[in-house]
C-alpha cells in the first residue's frame, strides 16, 4: 500500500460534461499494484467450511460462483491483474478482505483514484501530455497484444503506483454514485487510458453469458473489469 496525501481535484459531471466539481480528498492509503489473480483466488476458492462466522457487528459479504469458464481467460495467472470482475464482485472482495485482516478496505471514488492516479500532475496522463510514452508506463492496445501483463513491469506514477493507465481497468465510484472502470486496459486506445478517461459498463460486456439471469459476478466479456484497492485510516 501506498500513503497518499490529501487535497482537492476537479473532474467533469459525468452527467454534464458542461459541469466541474471539486471534490476535496482525504488522505488515504492505496494498492501498489492492481489486485492480481494470488490475492482473488482465495476469496473465490476458499473452502467454505473452514470459513469462520462473521462476526454480527461486521458488514455481511457474499461469495462469487465459481466461474464456469477461466476468468483469466489464459492471459496469465500468477502476478497478473483480475480480469472479467463485477463491480459488485469487486465490492464484495473488498468487504471480505476487511472481515480477514480487520483493516477498512474498498474500492476508490473516481477523485480518489484520479488524485492517486495523476500523482501531483494536470496533464493527459501521470507523466505529461506526450502520449507516445505511454508504452512506457502502461499496457494499451498498441503495445499489449490485447492481453493483460504481470502487474508491476512498467514504470510508476511519481507517487509509486504502477499500472494505472492500462493493462485491466479499474473499478470505481462516479461522482452520481454510479460504477465506472477508469484508467483503461489492455484493449484500449492511448485516448481511452488519459486520467481522465471513464468507461461505463453496456450489455455487450456480459453478451454471451448463457446464465438466466446473467452472473452478478462475471462479465464473460469484459476482459478489462479489474481493480484496486484502497484502505481507509483509523
């Protein structure tokens, strides 16, 4: 985990893009790196009869299902970043990983993760306006083979934090409320993994699920719905 500062920063209204809001941020504490397949899979596989009782006064969690294809979709397991997550799923993971380590984790607000993310600049992305570096601090559509990479290989943002812009998306929390992945992934262009950039889910990211209902905790076909990880101060 990495300690970040507070501050204030101004995004767009995701509902009116004629609208700014400035949004003052607490200090915080927030994953190094994207949550990888090592810390998922025990939230996922765990045998439940080993699980102890939650406790009354904590938030309930729930399970995923387990998945009916690999969720890593053969990308790569060890070292490398949660793919095809539900926001809800990711939501869950968080509670559980509270319950196991009696810390307060959940997934960042869109200022928290762009405050994190822009690491003290204005610019496009992290390190300046000049977008042709982007292969050097991230996985994008020109340079990933439209596959996700082990976390952790590019350079970080000035405030550590790697792999914020591409190789799987990042859940997070709108200024409406509302999930949206930002940072972009492995399948998007350099305009689409600028701080800025903000991607909500369609029905076309879970089209072939054959489940009715469809999984709440599976996109079939969101090979970039992953996140990370943020932890609140005492």
């Amino acid at each position: 985990m990495i300690g970040i500062p507070g501050g204030s920063i101004t995004l767009t209204n995701p509902e009116d893009s004629t609208q700014t809001e400035t949004v003052e941020i607490a200090p915080f504490w927030i994953a190094k790196f994207e949550v990888t397949w090592d810390f998922y899979d025990p939230f996922v596989f765990e045998d439940m009869e080993a699980e102890h009782e939650t406790p009354e006064d904590a938030d309930a969690f729930a399970r995923p299902s387990k998945p009916y294809i690999p969720p890593d979709l053969d990308f790569g397991h060890e070292g490398y970043p949660v793919i095809s997550t539900s926001f809800h799923a990711a939501e869950q993971f968080c509670k559980w990983l509270s319950f196991r380590t009696g810390e307060t984790y959940r997934l960042p607000t869109e200022a928290e993760w762009e405050w994190a993310c822009r690491a003290g600049s204005t610019a496009m992305y992290s390190f300046g306006d000049d977008a042709s570096a982007l292969g050097e601090y991230g996985w994008f559509d020109g340079n990933s083979e439209m596959t996700t990479h082990p976390v952790g290989e590019k350079q970080p943002n000035a405030w550590g934090l790697y792999d914020m812009h591409g190789n799987t998306g990042e859940w997070t929390v709108d200024l409406a409320g509302k999930p949206v992945i930002r940072g972009g992934s492995q399948m998007h262009t350099a305009e689409e993994a600028t701080s800025s950039a903000r991607l909500y889910q369609d029905s076309s990211w879970n089209m072939t699920d054959p489940q009715i209902p469809k999984s709440p905790w599976w996109l079939s076909d969101c090979p970039f719905g992953g996140f990370r990880v943020i932890r609140v101060p005492e």
